[in-house]
C-alpha cells in the first residue's frame, strides 16, 4: 500500500515538473514570438530599397552595354 501511495507522490511531483517546463517553454516561445515582429525603422527600409534598385540599375546598364558591344 505504501508503495502505491509513493508512486501517486512520485506522479503528482512528474506532473507538476512538466507544467513548470511547459510554462516556462510557453513563456520562451511567446517571447520569441514577440520579437520576431520588430519592425526596420523607416531609413532602413529606404536604404534597403535604395541599394536593390542601384544593383539592379548596374546591372541592367551592362547588359545593355554588352548588347550594343556585339
């Protein structure tokens, strides 16, 4: 009888381990998903945009060039 009574106990003390972690898995993964909704600032945003339509620029004004070359 003792036994089962230790084992309830030993049930109840797993049972109350596995909330703590999922609480604290639930609480990492909320963070986590809080952050990854940042936003750039706006600067950011424009030099990024900036620099894609520069590249782009280049590289269309040199196929053009290597077109005409031929």
């Amino acid at each position: 009888m003792e036994l089962k009574g230790m084992r309830r106990m030993a049930d109840k003390n797993e049972m109350q381990e596995m909330k703590d972690t999922l609480r604290k898995l639930q609480s990492q993964v909320d963070r986590l998903t809080a952050n990854s909704h940042r936003r750039r600032p706006g600067w950011a945003n424009f030099a990024i945009g900036f620099i894609i339509v520069f590249v782009v620029l280049i590289i269309g004004i040199g196929i053009l060039q290597f077109i005409r070359g031929q």
